[in-house]
C-alpha cells in the first residue's frame, strides 16, 4: 500500500520498476514515504508482538511447576540439542544482517546469498525444534498432560510457528529480488524481514534462559 | 472434539425460529434489491474494495449502530423478564446466553467500532492527512471486525450462543462446563476482530506521529486527535493480553491442553488476570476517545479554547498509564492479600484525579462561553453529572473491603452502565452528531434529536438508579428472576420502564436519521458548527483525497484563528498553482476476500471441522502472498481532475 501525504510529487509512476524517490539522501530502504511509515509501523507491530511473548512467558512463569507428577523440563530438555538451536539461530541473525549490509552496498546477488543462508538456518532450527517435540510427545509428555507441558509447547511452538512464517516470507523476498533487484521497495522488504528475524531471536535468547536453562537448573 | 451442534433448536424454540425467518427474509430483501436496482456493482467499488478512510469509518459507524439495536434488543429482552419476580419470559439458559451476547456485542462490537469510526471520519482530516499510513491495512481491519461480529451474531441461530458471560471465565467456559459450540464463537469472533483491533492501533499511531500538516506540532494537535494517540498505544499494548487468554482457552478446548482447567495442574485465575489486564484498559480505549468528543464538542459550542489544554494531555497520558495498573480490581475477592488489594485499589483511586482534571477543565471551557445548546452538546452536557456519578460509584467499588460487598452485585451493574453508557455511548452519539455533516453533507434533525435525548436521558437514570438499590439489597448480576417479597420488585420495575424509555429514545435516533436523509438541512459551507479545527476547512462531505493541497498550521485551532483574522484564511484554500497530482492508494477486494477466509477458519474451529480450517488457512496465505508481489498499488490523480473538483466546490484560487 502507498500513502497519500505526498504533497510535492513531480512526476508520475511508470508501469514497471520505476520507483518514485521522496528522499534520495536517505538510505535506500528509508527513500519512499512509504517505505518510512512501514519501517514505523513493523517496530510498533514488534512491540506488540513482544507483549504477546510476554504473556505467553508470563503464563509460561506461572505454570512451570504445575507438572502434575509428570515429565519436568529438567527430565526433558536436552542440552546439546537446544545449545545447538541457540547458536544456529544466532548465526542466522549474523547472517541475515550481512544480508542488509550487501544490500546497502548495492550488491543484489550477494544479498540473495546470504538471506538463502539465513532461511535455511532457520529451516534447520526448525528441524530441531519439530525432531525435539516429536521426541517428547514420544515419551509422553505431550501438551496435554500438564499445565507446565501446555505451556511449554505453547510458548516454544509460538516462537517456531514465527521462525517458519519468517521463512516463507524471505523466500518470497528472495523470488522478488531475482525479479526486481534492489529498488527502494525490494530494499524495505529486506530490512523488514530481517527486523522480524533479530527480534526472534531476542525472543529465544529470552526462551533459552527462562525456558531451558533453568528449566535444567 | 465433542461440539455438537444443538440442530434441534432451529426449530424447537419460537425465539430462534422467529430470527431464523427474519435473517433468511432480509436477506432474501436486500439481494432483491441489490439485484433490482443494479446495485452489486456499485456495492463492491465503491465499498466492498474500498480503501478510503471516509467510507470505512462510515461502514464502522453503519455496523455500530446495528450492533447497538442488536444489544440494545438482548437489554430489553432481560430487562423484560426481570421486571416482575418469577416470570417465564427468558428461562435460565436463555438469559445466561442474553446477558453474554449482550455484554460482548456492547463492548466489542457497538462500542469498539464505534470509537474506529471517529479514528476514521475525523483523524486525517484533522490532521491535514490525505489518508491513513496504511490504507490497505485499514480496509482489513474493518472486515475482519465485520466477519468477527458476523460469526458472533450468527452463533444465535445456528449451534447456540456463548453463554458464560462477556467475560467467558474459566472452568465454566471450559469443554466440560460449556460444550457445545457458543463459546468456541465467542473465542473466535473475539479473536478475529482483535487481530483487526491491534492493526488499527498500529495504523493510526503511524498515521498521527508522521502524516501530520507541516505546522501541526504535537502541542497543536485538536485534543481528539490526541485521545486517539493515547488510545491507540492503549489498544497495542491490551489488545495482545486479550489474543492470548483467547488464545489459550481456545487451545484448552480444542486440543485438550490444560491452561486453566481444573485438573493436571491448570489455573483458571490466569486466564482471569490475563482477560483483565487486557478488559481494563479496554474500558479506557472505548472512554478516551470519548473525552477527545467531549473536548471538540464543547470547545466548539463555547466558543472558546479548551481549558487547559496541556492539562488535558497530560491527563490523557496518566490515565493510560495508570491503566494499565489497575486490573486486580475486577477481582478483589480473589484473596491475592490485603497488600496485592491495598495497590490496585489505591491505583484505581489515584485514576479518578486526571479524570476530574477533564471534568474541571471542561466546565472551565465553558464557563463564560458563549454557549449554542446544539444537540452534541446537549449529549456532552449530559455527559458531565452521569459520568460524575459513575466515577464516584467507581471510587466506591475501588474501596477494597466494601467491594466484597458490592462485588458481582447490581451496584456493579449500575456503575459500569453508568460510565459505558453515560462516557462512551453519549460521546459516541455526540461524536455522530457533530460529524455527521462532514461525513455525509447534511445535518440531522434537531426536534427529533430531542425528543430521543430526553428519551434516553430520563430513561437512563429511571433505569440505572434503582438498580444501586437493588445492589445494596443483595441482588446478584447474572440471575434469570428472583423470588417476591424481597424487596426487589419496585425498584425492577422501575428500571425496566427506564430501559423501555431508552429504548424509544433509540427510535427516534433511527427516525431522526432516516428523516433527515431527505429533510435535513444541508450543510453547503463544510463548516456548520462554525467549528475550529482542521477539518471544517473542508467541503461536506470531504473530496476523495481531502486536501488538494495541504495547508500549513501556524496554531492552535488554526482554523478559527484564521476566521478571527489572526491567520491567513486564504491559507486553508487551494491554488491553482500549487496543485500537483494526487497520489492515492488503488482500491482492493483482498482485504474482503482474506477476512472471509478468516471467518472461514472461524467457523471451521468452532465446529471442528478441519477441512474448512485447511481451506481458509489456505486462502489467507494466498492472499498475502499475492500482496507481497503485488507492486502496482497506487495511482495519480491527475491536476485537471483536482482543479475540476475544487473550482466546482467554489475553493479555488487565482
Ligand atoms: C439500553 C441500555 C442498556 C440496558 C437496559 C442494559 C441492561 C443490561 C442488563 C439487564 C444486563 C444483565 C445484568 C445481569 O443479569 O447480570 C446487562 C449486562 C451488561 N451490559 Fe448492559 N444494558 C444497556 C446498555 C449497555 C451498553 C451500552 C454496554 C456497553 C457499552 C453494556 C454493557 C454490558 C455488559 C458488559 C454487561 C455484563 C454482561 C455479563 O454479565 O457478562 N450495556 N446490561
Ligand atoms: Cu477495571
């Protein structure tokens, strides 16, 4: 969508990738009106999405010791496999800022590259994430057998659920660079992107404390 | 999942049979018509794709008042059958499914698209905006609220109402308790129109903190406006509580999960926090931009500058963050300890002084105004002594200790119609009055408008009064009938007179604007009420893109400075040279389409039936994926159509 406060429009839109520029000093995700208010407007959206998070951890807070007899999170979790989810996730993140970083310097191909890194990154956190569920519903805790579980598969799963639509959605960015390159337009879809993907990652750096560390405490 | 739906009661019950025969009838009218008069065509352009901020908050304004018949219908209905002891009017499980549809419908479905409408119809014109930030964002908004009151209405007529009140607690609302469909309509209806909720808190923040005239500093904002600002960072930061507590009860009905069920360790009062650290501010997002009518209105018909206006902001903002500290209220009788109790009644208490800060500066405002007792300020006049009783009522119930006493009682009932009712819905009605010119270019009656005045005024307090007293003698909310001899029966029946008066006063609103669509006096200089802010520059109804080109503010009020000479008037009119091409957002028949999709997945929850949840879910994945390709989304008015339209309005310049 486009808004409508342009008072000082000169000239008119071409068919095709003709992009109207309102402010060529600015970097190039920042130089359609446009683009501005939706860069405004996903923060705020993360805000609200963080608060969803925060009561999804507050409930979370509240029943994790509402095992009723049942499988605790130090029974549960495994060490190895959610260290290893940290540090791909975190590379990801790295990765898809070297995205941002190649787009500000204009180099399309390499942006492509490395937001194809950071989605398949991501595609294998997820992996890890499905294989450890599965595991665990395997041995019985399942979301229904206790207020801590629901909780639990709830919050992580949140967070997964987040990471996949994060996937399809850079997939689809990637298709638009190959057809469009960088354009002030392909450009605020890329920053975009990659605000979703550093803010789910400050939410697992929050699960993987509250959730997992000292779930093994 | 074991929701079943009751089909047997299509037919058993006469009260159902009989809305069934009238949906299928109007229906059956309203294709009819459509057909017959060409108009399908005309209905899809020019609103069903719309992306104008106008025609939205038209069609919000348009399904606010359906949903304040539809509710207002449920009142009557209980106060029917609770105006004489041991009638069989309603039988218990009929008044519990009224008194939830009732309250629900109320809040998220009158008052909450009421108070969109105002974001709508006034925030950009306000503000010297062309639009929202988000255009294509807003037409969503508005049609998964529509599908979410859809599924909410249709729950009535097919499977069974929700009836564990508006405020669903759990384990009643849970599958053991509450097993057929209704509360599952409640959770998705609830949930749909919240996601559309929490995007239109986003889209008028944007819209407020960038899109504003050159000139217009925050410190010159019309304090509407304002309330909208402070209502939106209200809803972003409430709305996401409420998404989960639906969420999760959802989640323990559907999958079997235990969040705040009886067994395997689950706790109800976590649902009852979470609904209420979203239901308080709630209170305040449908109040607020009430008081930013009342600030309009009664400035205007003053003729004088608000009082205080940087008090007036000021108290906006304390409101919003002391609201957010008060939820336990809801819930004293919890037991959370004298200490949890001391807090948030002091919390509550502390909330009444930015309140009275409003309520002293607008009768400031008035005092040695020149005052025209136009109908929106009579409603705003009113205002004053109703909301005054309310808040006192309120410090009373915020009275930790005495609360066990009034707790879940008529005193409550009382209260908070007292402050819905006499804050949000007289300011919405003024809101509709003062606006209404602008939206559509005439004005509405003035004798009818007072004769519903009166109506619902009188009405009001005859209603709402007595029930206090019934309060105070031990009668409980949420009771179908009550025994005789207790008392009870005078004050009953008293109040249901006051519900019928309102009732009639609703009438005549309905009469009144179906009268003056053909004999109101039309509003040719955009500016009747001899207004004072932005959008009273303007024609009535307001061009497609609002300014031709936009004015820049060098005060306050600018609009009045410059009709008293203090700034240039010329200012605020077009000139031919200046015009350039209009860039405007294409109009879109996704937003439509992707809000059915979500109502498809609603239904398909509600009953379980997975095929339909895999077919919305589908559609709505779809649809945003074609958005994110989609790059031709806007266009260009070109300068002759904008000269065309302004010298046709008589407003352009050399
Ligand atoms: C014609 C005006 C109205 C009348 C006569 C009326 C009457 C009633 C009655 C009889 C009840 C049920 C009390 C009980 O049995 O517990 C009720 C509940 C309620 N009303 Fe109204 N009402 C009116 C307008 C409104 C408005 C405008 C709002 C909100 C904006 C509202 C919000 C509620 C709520 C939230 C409840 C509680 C429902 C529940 O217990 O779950 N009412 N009202
Ligand atoms: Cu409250």
């Amino acid at each position: 969508m486009t808004t409508l406060a342009h008072n000082n429009v000169e000239h008119h839109h071409g068919a095709g990738d003709h992009v109207h520029v309102d402010y060529p000093e600015r970097p190039i995700e920042y130089q359609t009106q446009d683009g501005a208010l939706k860069i405004l407007g996903f923060w705020v959206f993360l805000a609200t999405d963080l608060i969803l998070f925060a009561c999804l951890f507050a409930t979370f807070i509240v029943l994790r010791t509402h095992t009723d007899g049942g499988p605790t999170g130090k029974e549960l979790f495994d060490v190895p496999i959610f260290t290893a989810e940290t540090l791909i996730l975190l590379t990801s993140s790295f990765t898809g800022g070297l995205a941002t970083f190649e787009m500000h310097r204009g180099h399309r191909n390499r942006v492509i590259g490395w937001l194809i890194i950071t989605a398949l990154l991501g595609l294998s956190f997820v992996g890890l994430e499905v294989n450890e569920f599965v595991h665990m519903a395997m041995e019985g805790a399942t979301m229904q057998r206790s207020a801590f579980l629901s909780a639990f598969f709830t919050l992580v799963g949140t967070h997964g659920c987040h990471v996949s639509l994060g996937i399809l959605w850079m997939t689809g960015i990637i298709i638009q660079l190959f057809q469009r390159g960088i354009t002030p337009i392909t450009a605020r879809k890329v920053y975009i992107v990659n605000m979703y993907w550093h803010f789910l990652d400050v939410v697992w750096v929050f699960l993987f404390t509250i959730v997992y560390l000292m779930g093994v405490m | 999942m074991n929701t079943v739906p009751h089909w047997g009661i299509f037919i058993t019950e006469p009260m159902i049979l009989g809305s069934d025969v009238m949906i299928v009838l109007t229906s059956v009218a309203i294709v009819f018509a459509l057909t017959k008069f060409k108009k399908w065509g005309w209905l899809w352009r020019e609103w069903l794709t719309t992306v104008d901020h106008k025609k939205i908050g038209i069609m919000y304004m348009i399904a606010a008042l359906l949903m304040l018949f539809r509710g207002g219908v449920d009142a009557e209905l209980m106060r029917t059958q609770l105006a004489l002891p041991n009638l069989s009017f309603l039988d218990a499980e009929h008044y519990d499914e009224i008194f939830t549809t009732h309250g629900t419908i109320m809040i998220l479905f009158m008052a909450m698209p009421f108070v969109f409408a105002l974001f709508n119809i006034v925030v950009p014109l306000q503000i010297g905006a062309r639009d929202v930030a988000f255009p294509y964002l807003n037409a969503i908004s508005f049609w998964l609220f529509f599908f979410g009151a859809f599924l909410m209405n249709i729950s009535f007529v097919i499977g069974g109402s929700p009836d564990a009140g508006w405020t669903s607690y759990p384990p009643l609302s849970e599958l053991g308790f509450s097993n057929g469909p209704g509360q599952n309509y409640y959770l998705l209806a609830l949930q749909i129109s919240g996601i559309g909720s929490i995007a239109t808190g986003i889209n008028f923040l944007v819209t407020i903190l960038k899109m504003r005239a050159p000139g217009m500093t925050l410190w010159r904002m019309p304090l509407f406006t304002w309330s909208v600002l402070a209502t939106s960072i209200l809803i972003l930061f409430a709305f996401p509580a409420l998404t989960i507590a639906l969420a999760l009860l959802l989640l323990d009905r559907t999958l079997g999960t235990h969040f705040f069920t009886m067994l395997h360790g689950g706790n109800p009062m976590m649902f009852i926090n979470l609904f209420w650290i979203w239901g308080h501010p709630e209170v305040y997002i449908v109040i607020l931009p009430a008081f930013g009518v009342f600030s309009e209105v009664i400035s205007t018909f003053s003729r004088k500058a608000t009082f205080g206006y940087g008090s007036m902001v000021f108290a906006l903002v304390a409101i919003s963050i002391v609201g957010f500290l008060t939820w336990v209220h809801h819930f004293f009788t919890m037991g959370a300890g004298a200490d949890v109790n001391t807090f948030f009644a002091i919390a509550t208490m502390v909330i009444a002084i930015p309140t009275g800060v409003k309520v002293f500066n607008w009768l400031f405002t008035m005092y040695r105004g020149r005052i025209r007792m136009t109908l929106p300020m009579m409603w705003a006049v009113a205002f004053i002594p109703c909301f005054a009783i309310g808040g006192a009522t309120g410090v009373m119930l915020a009275v930790a200790p005495a609360d066990y006493q009034y707790h879940n009682s008529y005193f409550l009932i009382a209260h908070f119609h007292q402050v819905l009712i006499g804050g949000t819905v007289f300011g919405m009605i003024a809101g509709m009055y003062y606006w209404w010119p602008k939206m559509f270019g005439f004005l509405l009656d003035e004798r009818l408008g007072k004769w519903a005045f009166w109506f619902f005024n009188i009405g009001f307090y005859v209603c709402f009064l007595p029930q206090y007293a019934l309060g105070l003698m031990g009668m409980t909310r949420r009771i179908y009938t009550y025994p005789a001899g207790l008392g009870w029966t005078v004050p009953n029946f008293i109040s249901t007179i006051g519900a019928y008066l309102m009732g009639i006063g609703f009438l005549f609103i309905v009469w009144q604007v179906i009268y003056s669509v053909k004999y109101g006096e039309r509003d040719v200089t955009g500016d009747p009420w001899d207004g004072r802010t932005l959008e009273w520059s303007l024609p009535s109804p307001a061009p497609h893109y609002n300014f031709a080109t936009i004015p820049t503010i060098e005060g306050r009020d600018a609009w009045w400075m410059a009709k008293q000479g203090q700034l240039d008037k010329n200012a605020f009119l077009p000139k031919k040279s200046d015009i350039k091409p209009i860039h405007m957002p294409k109009n879109s028949g996704r937003p439509f389409i992707l809000s059915i999709c979500f109502f498809i997945i609603g239904i398909g929850l509600v009953f379980g039936v997975v095929p339909f949840d895999v077919i919305g879910g589908l559609g709505v994945a779809f649809c945003m994926f074609r958005r994110s390709f989609e790059y031709d989304t806007d266009y260009y008015i070109p300068v002759d159509e904008v000269i065309h339209t302004e010298s046709a309005l008589g407003r352009l310049q050399g």
